[in-house]
C-alpha cells in the first residue's frame, strides 16, 4: 500500500479515541475509531489456514492477500493522507503478525488504571439507566459487582484488551510499542503528543487542545451504550470520585503492570505526579 501505517491499540476507556481525534487534526493522517480491518484480517487468515484450500496458499500469497485487505480498505477513505493509523484492540494480540505484514509499523497503546477503566464504563452504564447496555447479557448486568466481573472475562471487553496488551508488553517485539497513561495525555497532550511522535519519526505538528471533535452516536446506538465514543471539545484531565465500592476499585487498582519494566523492551509514557516537600 502507498501510505504507510501505524496502529492504536491498548485499553478500552483509556484515550484511544481522544488520541485519534487529536492525530487527525494533522492533514497528513488518517485515524479514527475501531476499524473492521482487524476483524477482517482474523477471518480471512482463519480460511486461508482452516479450509479445503488453505493448503494451495503459500504464505507469501497469504502475506500479499492481507496486505491488499489494508490497501483496499482504506483506498477509498484516505484521499492525501500519507499515514493512516488503524485502531483495534485485538492488534496486541497480532504483534508477530504485524511484524510480518508491516515490518516499520509501530502500536501506540492507551493504558489507563484498570479502576478508572471499570469505573468509565460504570458511569456510562448509570448515566443511561433507562437502556440495557449490549456490553453484558442477561443477569450481568444486575449489579455493579457482576458487571466488572463481566467486563474482566478474558473474552469480553476489557479481559480480552488487557490480556493481549500484557501479551505484547512482554513479547519479543516490544519494542514496537508506546503505552501512552491516559492521565498523561489529559494533563499534558502537547508533551504527550510530541513524544508520541518522535516515537513515530514524524515531524512535529501543533494541535488544538480546546476544539477537539469525534463522536460516533450510531454505532454508539447499537452497543445501546449512547456516549461510548463521544470525546469532549476541550483536552483536560478532570478529578472525579469513584462509583466504584471500596474494594472493587481496590482489587483492580492493582492491576497496572506497565508501571514496572523489568523483563520489557515496551515504551511508556506515564503521569509521575511530583510530591510536595513536607
């Protein structure tokens, strides 16, 4: 494909929509939210591999034909932008084979403390009290407590994204990973955002912390979970209290893995608040 490409991937609730609305400010990229490309590649090499005639595709055909998917997918959506950056929360997961496709591409993962994801999601779910959010099935959506133990399922929403960024954190490619804390880039986007690209090797471009835009209401709709992607006009960090109970928010404060290196070839950008002299 022509232009070159990078991805988002990471933690749900933990900025990836606020970075790509802020990365499309620059006319020369292309990104915005989670994209049907990972969903289509997971498919596609699962019946190149598991079918009648898996055994007549090479892997350098197999290589060429996910590759034109990309090309293809995006032909017709990105006019003069020279990167794109395609967003999934499963290409964590997809480390050796982005490695493979894409040998210069680069994750840019959002992380957040994981009680502060469950307590994002907490809110949205009571904010719309008078929908039943498609993110959880019959009796889990009952009380807070078997929502996050829903939500924590290796399968579901932030089980699955936290699994496979621990994967590729640890991974021998690791190094093709920048883990950006979501409290750093509300507190400090432009900092944030320079680091982010000299991670690139893109030249620095000046963005519009006060008039950001990105929402997505109708997919939204259809997860009947309205908000799920709405991203505020103004780049800010806000102090909240938790709605979480005591040791729920405990339990997956612990969480936070990225906070210690030891064993890692990952990068990370993570807010270290300064103390105050007693």
């Amino acid at each position: 494909m022509p232009q070159s490409i990078h991805f988002i991937s990471g933690l749900p609730r933990s900025g990836s929509t606020l970075l790509a609305a802020l990365l499309r400010q620059n006319p020369r990229f292309h990104a915005g939210m989670t994209s049907a490309v990972g969903e289509l590649v997971s498919c596609l090499l699962e019946r190149m591999s598991n079918s009648e005639g898996a055994i007549f595709i090479s892997p350098e055909q197999k290589r060429d034909i996910l590759q034109s998917l990309f090309a293809a997918y995006y032909r017709h959506s990105v006019e003069d932008q020279q990167l794109i950056f395609d967003t999934n929360r499963l290409w964590c997961s997809k480390l050796p084979l982005i490695s493979e496709l894409f040998p210069e591409s680069k994750i840019v993962c959002c992380v957040r403390n994981v009680a502060w994801i469950m307590d994002s999601l907490e809110r949205l779910v009571r904010r719309n009290a008078l929908e039943v959010s498609g993110l959880f099935n019959n009796q889990e959506n009952f009380t807070v407590y078997s929502r996050t133990e829903a939500l924590s399922k290796g399968d579901r929403l932030v089980g699955f994204a936290y699994n496979a960024l621990k994967e590729a954190f640890y991974s021998e490619q690791g190094n093709k990973l920048l883990l950006v804390d979501y409290e750093l880039l509300t507190r400090c986007p432009a900092d944030t955002l320079n680091l982010i690209y000299q991670f690139l090797g893109e030249e620095p471009f000046e963005h519009n912390f006060e008039q950001v835009e990105y929402d997505e209401p109708e997919f939204d709709a259809r997860l009947r979970t309205p908000g799920l992607h709405k991203v505020n006009r103004r780049v800010e960090f806000i102090p909240r209290r938790t709605v979480l109970p005591p040791d729920l928010f405990d339990r997956y404060s612990k969480l936070s893995f990225w906070t210690d290196q030891t064993n890692s070839l990952s990068n990370v950008l993570r807010f270290n608040p300064v103390k105050q002299k007693s």
